[in-house]
C-alpha cells in the first residue's frame, strides 16, 4: 500500500543526489504528519491530563496562573528523536558507492534482495555490508550521517506546536532503536529485517572497527550543537584498554579529548 508520496522508483534516480532529494521529501511528509499528532496530543494533554504538581515546581506556572500544558511555563518545547543514523547513513554510502559511482549491483536486483530480506541474495548482501561504514573515520560516510541528521534538524526547526514551542531534536535513541528496528525491513547497508537500529550516535552494532580514536573523529562530524535536545553515543571499550593504573587516566583523556571536538554526551560501557 502506498502510504508515502510518490517520489520514483530506485531505477528511476540517474545521481544519487537525485535519490536523496526523493528520500527528503518522504521525510518532509512523514515528518509533518508526525508533528500533527505530537499536536494533537498536546491539546488533549492541556484538556484531559492536566499536571499540577509539576506545574507548581516549574517557573512561572503561579505567577502566570497557568498548568504547564496551558503555557505556565517559561520554556515550552518538544523533543524529538532522531533514530538510526548511522544505518540512514550506512544504506546510503553503499548506496551512493555501488550503484551510483561503480555501477556494480543492479537497482531491480536490489529491491528484489531488500523484498526477500537477502534470502537467496547473500553474495549482494555481503558487497554491502562491505562497503564503507560510520564510525570508522570515513569523511565520506561520517558527511552523509551529519547531513541525514542536519536535514532532519533543520526540518523541525520550521515546526511549532499549538503554543508556538519549539520542536528540539535530541540525537540518541533509548532503547527504541529495538522496537522500531523490528518494524523496519532490511535496508541496503547489510541489515536484514527486524534487526536492530544503530544505538543512539554510535555505529551501527559490530561495524566501527578502526579503534575508539577513529569513532571520535566520526562523532565530531555530526552536529551535535545544532540537537538542541541533546545528543548521545554509546562507547563500548574492552576491559583490557583500562587495565592498571593508566586505565583511568586513559578514559578521562579519551573524554576530554571527545568535548573538545564538540562531542555531545557520551556514555561508557567497559
């Protein structure tokens, strides 16, 4: 069924900027619909659901004599996530690498490998999981994760909300990477269907494999000072690299190194 505008078929893009601007206006559609029930739901807050304790903790919802779903508040916003960054800009390097700039795979062949989640298709499958990756210090992939993202932000920096607030894209995920990674069929990266979403900013799960400095040039290309909600990675380090007395200080030097590239939030796992 189609749900989305029609924007062409695979075949029919001749560039790969010409499959981008397909792919940002399925985002502009959904994006818009979204935020019409993110709005719907915020009158319903304001008529059914009112918070009162919550109001009279939050500036200046007395002095205003206001519920902060009413606009008490002095700051009102939404926030919203930007899920799968990294498998956005995955599918799309492999993309724009074999099929647009090497001519190597068949756009029809590939639909057909996407439709069959790869059944029958692994030799494809394995040519995409082979092509450049996020997270491994690649300009050219870590551009296409910071301009899926920068697009997104920009997008929802034209929204507003019934009470004129702002909409903030916050850059990590929760753990809804897995519910929405099941619902989503497989994608031209090398992700078979219902695996999961890349987790928050970091790369997709097993691909960034140059080592922690070659993750944090990654990161510092995306525009962590445009997600005025936030943004978030999720570094996983072998017990081993922080071993002894260096261990600690190795860590703390890897943070201070990362908020200095303009790194957002990070969260380490050892």
């Amino acid at each position: 069924q189609q749900v989305g505008p029609h924007t062409g078929t695979l075949a029919s893009f001749a560039t790969f900027n010409a499959l981008y601007e397909a792919y940002c206006k399925q985002v502009d559609f959904f994006a818009r619909r979204m935020v019409y029930h993110v709005n719907r739901g915020e009158l319903a807050q304001r008529e059914a659901g009112p918070q009162p304790l919550w109001s009279t903790l939050t500036d200046d919802c007395i002095a205003r004599g206001r519920d902060i779903t009413d606009g008490g508040a002095i700051y009102t916003y939404h926030s919203i996530c930007f899920i799968g960054t990294a498998t956005t800009a995955d599918a799309m390097a492999a993309l724009k690498q074999l099929l647009f700039e090497q001519r190597a795979i068949d756009a029809g062949e590939l639909l057909e490998a996407l439709e069959r989640n790869f059944e029958g298709f692994e030799p494809l499958r394995q040519r995409l999981l082979n092509a450049p990756k996020y997270g491994n210090d690649n300009p050219e992939v870590d551009t296409l994760a910071a301009r899926v993202a920068g697009d997104f932000i920009d997008l929802m920096d034209e929204m507003r909300s019934p009470l004129g607030s702002r909409y903030f894209v916050h850059l990590f995920s929760f753990v809804w990477h897995l519910d929405h990674g099941r619902n989503v069929g497989a994608t031209p990266d090398g992700r078979r269907a219902g695996e999961p979403l890349a987790y928050s900013l970091s790369a997709q799960q097993s691909r960034d494999v140059e080592g922690i400095t070659a993750l944090m040039r990654s990161l510092a290309r995306l525009p962590h000072h445009k997600a005025a909600g936030g943004s978030a990675a999720i570094v996983e380090i072998d017990p081993v690299l922080v071993e002894g007395p260096e261990g600690k200080d190795l860590v703390a030097q890897l943070i201070m190194a990362a908020m200095q590239m303009g790194v957002g939030q990070l969260q380490w796992n050892v």
